[in-house]
C-alpha cells in the first residue's frame, strides 16, 4: 500500500479490515512522518539483529 503498490480496497479485502479501517490507517500514516519513520528503523533493526542471529549453513571445505 504505502510502499508496495497495492491499492486500499486489495488491502482492506486481503487483512479482512474494512475500507474504512484501511483510510484510517493511512490517514495516520501520514499525519506522523516522524513515528513512522522511527518504526521503520526500529523494525529494520530488529530484522537485521534476527538475520546476524540466525543459524547460517556451516561452510564446505
């Protein structure tokens, strides 16, 4: 949606939200740039300290 190309109605239908929860969703999205820029980093860097975590395929020698 925001960044992924899908429209509001393809959203609402696929979580099961209604449009209107979707709009509103949105609505403050756009209305905090800050804190939602600051998720997108917090999320980011939880991702990246799970990735470094994770078990990784031993290599052959």
């Amino acid at each position: 949606m925001i960044e992924g190309g899908y429209s509001p109605a393809y959203v609402a239908d696929q979580l099961d939200l209604s449009l209107a929860a979707v709009y509103e969703a949105l609505s403050y999205w756009y209305a905090n740039p800050d804190e939602m820029r600051r998720v997108e980093r917090a999320n980011a860097d939880a991702f990246e300290g799970l990735r470094e975590a994770s078990l990784k395929p031993t290599e052959l020698q």
